[in-house]
C-alpha cells in the first residue's frame, strides 16, 4: 500500500518570504500523480498543484512550485512571496495512475504567516 | 459550474440516531468519492463510485456505514446508529475519467460536513 508521509507538523515564515514543505511518499509503482491541497480555516480542500509522474520537469502555478525527485521519492512544495491568505494546512497526497482513484493523503503541515 | 454541494454542512446528532449526508457533484463528472477527516487519522477514503456502482468501500468503517448512488447527480452517506467516534468532517469529491485538457481526473472537493455525535 501506498503512504504519503509529511514530516512537519507546522512551520511558520515571515511575509513576502520563501517557504519549503516537504513530502515523502512510498510506493511500487512507477505511473502515478501527486498533488497539494491547501485547506483554510473553512475546511475547503484547494487544489494548489499536481505533478504527473512520467514528467521530469517540476509544475509551476503562479508562486507554487514542486521539487520532484522521483527517484528519492520526494514532492516538496514551495511558496514564494509568502501571503497572509497563504496561511493553512496544506496536504500531500499520491493516486495511483491505474487501478485505484483513490487519494492517500499525508497527514499535512499547517503553515503560518507572520506579518 | 456550482461545484461539489454537500449538505448538511453541520450535523449534531445524539447516539444511536441515523444521521444521513447528502452530496450532489459536479455535473458531468463521473466519479465520486467520500472522505472522513478526523485529528487521529487524518483523510481518509471511505468509498468511491465510478458511474454510480461502488468500486472500493474497504475504508468503510464497520457495517454501521453505508453509501449509496442512485443516479449521477446525487449521493448519500448514512450512517445507523451513529456513536461518538463518528465525529468529523466527512467530505465528498467528484472527478471525471474522460481526459479533458490539462485534466488528470483531478478531485474536486466539496465543502465539507462537520458530524458531532454526542
């Protein structure tokens, strides 16, 4: 089975500033998505990015970017110009590209912005 | 497009009552998915349909549970009789298998319905 582990309860940066999540995951299989989902106070689950697995080239949307190390099995996030409506829980999670939609979530990092 | 519409978005309940969420997802969209978020153990899959048939319901809790999809627009959660450790935030989401441009049957989650069982 596959687990997505996030190793960072909380992490807090300073506005405008550069913040790095990080993500683990295990997993067989060698076709397969990965994902970021922010969610804010009002619980909504956002999605921030996605990364297909057979793509080497990172995903970029606007001030959201990934590291993806395929091989090392690592799906880091990072927030340029860090803004106060950034301030969330935000989730890894993976689906499997065949069989199983399903998807396994980590058990995220809330992320605080200070002013 | 409205998006995935949950209701209620709050439910308080006493034990042993039958508590019953209701989802409708996105129009179009084939797939639809039911999550439970609680601080123990996180997000996790329930059940999930493909073109109203279930296909994996392992993650559901106990005979207690049950879920069903009588047409494409609707869905409900029910469970009977509830207890405590019902308690959470139970989400539904909704994707489409048919690629679409850019699309990689991303889940769409809906608001969320917040269970207390006391």
């Amino acid at each position: 089975a596959q687990t997505v582990t996030q190793s960072q309860p909380e992490m807090s940066v300073q506005e405008a500033e550069t913040v790095t999540l990080s993500c683990t995951y295990d997993t067989s299989e060698s076709d397969y998505y990965l994902f970021w989902y922010k969610q804010p106070p009002s619980r909504q689950m956002i999605l921030v990015i996605r990364q297909e697995a057979y793509k080497q080239q990172n995903a970029t949307e606007n001030r959201f970017s990934v590291n993806f190390q395929k091989a090392a099995k690592s799906f880091s996030l990072k927030i340029s110009d860090s803004q106060l409506g950034d301030a969330a829980m935000y989730f890894c999670a993976y689906r499997s590209a065949r069989g199983a939609q399903k998807l396994v979530f980590g058990q995220g990092t809330r992320l605080t912005i200070n002013p | 497009d409205a998006g995935v519409i949950q209701s209620p978005r709050h439910e308080v309940t006493e034990m042993g009552q039958e508590v019953t969420l209701r989802c409708k997802p996105i129009s179009g969209h084939n797939s639809l998915f039911w999550y439970r978020q609680t601080m123990m153990r996180g997000l996790e899959l329930l059940i999930y349909f493909n073109n109203n048939v279930p296909i994996d319901d392992s993650g559901m809790p106990e005979d207690r549970f049950s879920a069903k999809m009588p047409n494409a627009s609707f869905s409900t959660l029910k469970i009977q009789p509830s207890e405590p450790r019902d308690s959470a935030v139970y989400f539904c989401a909704s994707s489409s298998r048919r690629l679409t441009s850019g699309s990689i049957y991303e889940q769409y989650f809906g608001p969320g319905t917040r269970l207390t069982v006391t």
